[in-house]
C-alpha cells in the first residue's frame, strides 16, 4: 500500500512560535520537541473533540487526544495551559454520549478511553456532571455483555473480544478503583487480569510470541482458529493498543506492585515486549501492520503502531521494567518522525502512514488488512506520536 507522498520539510522549527502555541516560553516547539509541536498541531485541526459526525472511532480519537494531552501537561506544566483547557474541551464534548450507562454499551469498549480524564477532571472542578458520566462509564462495564468466560465483548459482535479495547478498559479501571474503590480492590485487579488473561490465552501466536488481533468465543467466525477462537493475524496497531494498556495499568497500579495480579500483568508486558524487538523492520527499525506477514508483499511499515511500541518500550525501560530496548525505541522513532511527519508552511505538522480502522467484523484476511486506507492526520496515530514523543524527550 503506498501512502501518500511525504512533503519536504519547508520550515524551520524557530518559526512556529508564537502564533501557534498560545502560551509563553519555555514551551518551545521544535524538531527535538514534537510532543508539543505535534499537540499544537492537533488542536489547530480541531481533532479529538466529539461530534455526531465522527465516525466509529471518535470516542477513541477524543480518549487517546486527552490522554496524550494530560501526559504533556504533566511533563510540561509551564506555559501548556491551553492543553489543559483543551483536555476540558474534549471531555465536554464526549460528555453528552456517555451519560447512560445502558445506552454506553451500544459503543465499542473505546468509549471508556475517555473515563480517566473524566475521573481526574471530577476530582479537580466542583462540576458534578463528571463525576456522574464516571459512574456511567463504569457501570456500563457491568452491563457490558460478556462470553461464558467472562470476556468482555470489543463491540455488538456475540462473543467477540479485542485486543484494542484494552487500552480504554484496564487504565480506566485501574484508576477507577484505586481512586474510588480501594476497599474492593482485589476484585478490580482480578476482573482487569481475567480480560487480559483470556486474550492472551485465545490470542497467542507461537509463530511470533505476540497476540493475535482477537477471538470468537463460540468458534463460529469465518475467521476463527477451531481451537483457540483466535484471529490468523497479528495486526500492529491492536497489538500496540494492548502493550500501552499494559504499561498504563502497572503504572496507576505502583501501589499494588506486590499484588499477584501486578506481577502477572508485569509478566505479560516484558514477555510481549521482549517478542516485539524481535519482529522489528531491520530495514527501517520500525514494525509492520501485520507482524506474522513480515516482508511478505503488499505489507508495509505502520506508524501508528510503531509508535505505540516506542511508547511503551521506551516507558517500560524507564520505568525499570524493562533493560535494553531502548536502542530499539530510539531507532524507531528517529525512522518514524522522519519519514511520516510532514511539516508545512503555516507551522503546523501532518501525520501519515497511519492504517483506518480495520474490523474482525470481516475476513481478516491478509489482503483485508493490508488493503485498508491510509488515513493522513488521523489523531489515532499522531497522538500515540505525542506519546511516543515525550518519552524520547525525557532521554535528551
């Protein structure tokens, strides 16, 4: 699949400022500082801000928007006022869709990608309207239809379950319960290690040691392997949305870290991560969408899951969780920002090379997934760009 071409860099990265970046210094935007580039960038276009029109991943386009966000604000809390204004802004807007717990479970699992920012806005602002879309979003996990195991269905597929939705489900139960729920807190551990147990049982991949993009409980899909359920292919960007679910969790999860279920989650994020390096582009440095297909024509190298990956290597290993990828990481992302980061003349920054969505409500195929557009300035790869942005910043 060709993307489309990138541009020449036309600017230099002095110019952005101050006509993008609402803020006084030290926020300075450049080359050596994409997050904050690429963030300006973002909200320029408007993205990450719910409407009716937004397609089925726009509660996910608002979720990994604040996400990505709040991180920024957090490591640069001098002169990013208009971020967290903006966080605020993106919440409001996905607010009036999520206030039914019921009705919340006619929407993928990616709706709960919004639930910590709820949850930390709640926390800080005298608004209770937050505080009771919280308590819709995670009553909506009970109501949310399960497989006789227990496993949480992705979407309105019977008995489907996804890699992808773990990004939104375990950090927002996570914080959930250690912000509300400390007393019960076994049960939150045991219910988030159970879904990601039961797709890492039904999704492995011995050919590679990674997961597969899901499963079919019931053995039924046309997709479905006759043992595990499981899906043929190991598709980049879900497998990435299930590595940053891992390090996100055991993050807001420290104060547990002697907890079994802390441990186990940690074992599964070394060994993922550990398969990972192994599959990397030696080319390129980076990773393809799919990673049981490497090289094999047609495939091609993705940015939104490479830079999820660079994300979570690089904060795994910072972290102390990991030791040795980090070269790994940085070699990525030196690839990644450089070939799929575009800079224009009005000091904005485009994205490319990063795939729509791809659905296990198909063939899921190699040519279906390999065959899917490539979208130019989806916030689903720029803002896992953000993230893997501020991590390799914090190495400069």
């Amino acid at each position: 699949m060709i993307a489309i071409p990138r541009m020449t860099r036309k600017i230099l990265a002095s110019l952005l400022l101050p006509h993008l970046l609402f803020s006084p210094q030290p926020c300075v935007a450049t080359s050596a500082n994409y997050s904050l580039w690429m963030s300006t960038s973002i909200m320029s276009r408007d993205q990450g801000i719910m409407t009716a029109r937004g397609g089925s991943s726009a509660l996910l386009q608002a979720g990994i928007t604040q996400k990505a966000f709040h991180r920024l604000v957090g490591q640069y809390p001098n002169g990013t006022e208009s971020f967290a204004a903006y966080i605020e802004k993106s919440v409001n807007s996905v607010v009036p869709f999520i206030q039914n717990a019921t009705f919340d479970t006619s929407y993928p699992l990616d709706r709960l990608s919004n639930g910590n920012n709820l949850i930390t806005l709640s926390q800080g602002t005298s608004n209770t309207t937050f505080f009771s879309t919280v308590e819709a979003l995670r009553q909506s996990i009970d109501l949310q239809p399960r497989n006789l195991a227990g496993g949480l269905w992705y979407y309105v597929y019977p008995n489907w379950s996804y890699l992808d939705g773990m990004y939104s489900f375990a950090p927002f139960a996570a914080l959930y319960a250690v912000r509300y729920n400390k007393t019960n807190i076994d049960t939150a551990l045991n219910n988030i290690v159970l879904q990601l147990d039961l797709l890492w049982n039904c999704c492995y991949d011995n050919s590679t040691n990674l997961l597969v993009h899901g499963y079919d409980y019931s053995r039924t899909a046309i997709w479905a392997n006759p043992r595990t359920g499981g899906s043929p292919y190991v598709w980049g960007r879900s497998l990435g949305w299930y590595l940053m679910a891992l390090v996100d969790t055991l993050e807001v999860l420290l104060p547990y870290r002697h907890y079994s279920q802390w441990m186990i989650l940690k074992s599964q994020f070394e060994k993922l991560s550990t398969a990972l390096v192994k599959v990397v582009d030696p080319a390129s440095g980076a990773w393809w969408q799919i990673l049981n297909a490497i090289g094999r024509s047609g495939n091609y190298i993705e940015s939104s899951g490479s830079s999820m990956f660079v994300y979570a290597l690089l904060k795994g290993e910072r972290l102390g969780w990991l030791v040795g990828v980090q070269v790994v990481a940085v070699r990525a992302y030196n690839y990644i920002a450089d070939t799929f980061v575009d800079e224009f003349h009005n000091g904005t920054l485009g994205w490319n090379g990063t795939v729509a969505v791809c659905s296990l409500n198909s063939t899921a195929s190699f040519e279906y997934y390999t065959s899917q557009p490539i979208l130019y300035n989806s916030v689903l790869g720029s803002g896992a760009f953000i993230l893997a942005s501020l991590e390799y910043e914090l190495l400069l």
